[in-house]
C-alpha cells in the first residue's frame, strides 16, 4: 500500500487544526457577542441549539442593543399596562380592569401597591399583590421579550430539528425548559425560528414538559423595530399594543401612583 508523502499529512494536518481553530474561534464569538446568563445550562443544551439563539439575538438587533435598551413599555392583551426599567428592575403595572396598580422592584419584590381606591398598608396583603405583580411581569414580560432570553438561567435549549410552522413557513426548532427557575418550572416550549430572517414566529407552550400535545400554538409576527430592537406583539387573535421604548422616564413613574401619559415623553426612535 502506497503511503502518502509526508507534506500531504501534513496538509491534512494543518486543515484540521485549523477547522478546529474556526469552530473554537465561532464559540469563543459566540461567548463574546451573546454569553449565557449565570446559571444557563450549557452542557445540557445542543450546541446548533444553542447557535440558533445567538442568531435571534442577533436578528433581534443584537445583545448590546438588547442590554442598552433602558425602558420598555407595553399593553398586555388589554388587561395591564407595563413599563419596565431594564437597569435597575422597577417595574409599574397598572391593571386596567379594577384601579390597582403596583409598583415593584421586581430583583428585591420590594415596592408599594394601590387598590380600591387607598395605597395597601397591610403587611400581609401589601407582600401578596407585590408578589402577584412580580408573577404577572414575568408573565407579561415573556410573552414579549422571550427570544431575547433563549439563553437565561437555568434554561436548557435543545435542537428539535427542521418542521413547518402553521403558517407554512420552514423553521428550525428549539424545545425550552427549565430548570427550577421562575413560578412554572414545570412548564416547556416549543420555539418555531425562520430559517431565512432568524426571527421566532410561533411558540407553542406545554403546561407540563412531559406533555406529548401542547396547550397552544401562537404565531409571532409583524416585527417591527423599536429603538435599536426588534419586538412582535402580533400574537394572532390577540395583540400586545402600545409597545414602546424609552431612553430617559421620571423617576415618579416608578414611585408615584399617579396616572402616566407617555404620550409626553419621547419614544426611542430606530
């Protein structure tokens, strides 16, 4: 059997080492331009899983958009009205069906609450509408910045391969679960991203990660941008409204119960 000669190995060689070196230099990128959150589980995540979700964030507008964005505002569904502070976790939640609204720090829970007409003094009830508005901001909040939070704590991303969205459209899909973290733990999705425009346009949700049929299936779609991001409140038959980005909110729509009208200040424009 003939051999090769020595500079072809070493040819050979030289292509693998730097194969090698491309792939390490694509992670080491990826790390850089879109690392995990703390906790994230990345050894149990599937690495084209987990290359989808840099490139949503990137078609999201990217993480250093994403970080840079301050104040985020948002009707969900016609039943509260949202304005979150990214930087320091203050979030006020104006429920529109009754006069409650919250106030919350949603990284402390601390905060103060307004309902039926006088602010919540009780200590027991105060720490219980605190705690509800905290639930339904991480609600709330998924429904609308999820794709950004493909790689949040104690997540795991696992590649489900190619399939068709209702729609009709070709996506890779990414099936979400958790591990221990937020109020329903238990919970799975499954993440529908285009494969042309890298942007999530259905998500179908399971109750229970052990289900075999999920409880919904919703679209994303109409993306529009917002500051330097992109977000879809086009959920279907049901609409996110009023989404908004700020650069600069009084400290008061934070601390004070009066009604804000942001109409007043001016939107982040793209």
């Amino acid at each position: 059997m003939k051999t090769l000669p020595s500079f072809v190995w070493l040819l050979f060689i030289g292509a693998l080492l730097s194969l090698g070196s491309c792939q390490q230099n694509a992670t080491d990128n990826s790390k850089a331009e879109n690392p995990p959150m703390a906790g994230f589980d990345a050894a149990g995540s599937d690495p084209k899983a987990i290359e989808i979700a840099d490139q949503v964030m990137a078609a999201q507008g990217g993480r250093k958009n994403w970080d840079a964005t301050h104040y985020v505002a948002w009707n969900f569904f016609g039943n509260r009205k949202l304005i979150w502070d990214k930087y320091t976790g203050q979030v006020r939640i104006d429920y529109l069906k009754d006069d409650t609204k919250v106030l919350v720090n949603i990284n402390d829970g601390k905060g103060k609450v307004f309902r039926q007409g006088a602010e919540v003094t009780q200590p027991d009830s105060l720490a219980k509408y605190l705690d509800q508005g905290k639930k339904d901001w991480i609600n709330d909040s998924y429904w609308v910045f999820m794709p950004f939070k493909l790689k949040d704590s104690g997540l795991t991303l696992k590649y489900l391969g190619e399939d068709t969205t209702q729609a009709g459209e070709a996506a890779d899909v990414l099936r979400l679960t958790f591990k221990e973290v937020g109020t329903t733990p238990n919970n799975a999705y499954k993440v529908y991203v285009d494969k042309n425009s890298h942007l999530v346009t259905q998500w179908a949700y399971f109750q229970e990660a052990n289900q075999s049929e999920p409880n919904f299936i919703i679209p994303w779609k109409n993306y529009q941008t917002y500051g330097s991001i992109k977000l879809s409140g086009d959920r279907g038959e049901r609409q996110i409204t009023d989404i908004q980005v700020f650069d600069k909110l009084p400290e008061s729509v934070f601390t004070s119960f009066a009604p804000v009208d942001l109409q007043q200040y001016a939107a982040t424009r793209n």
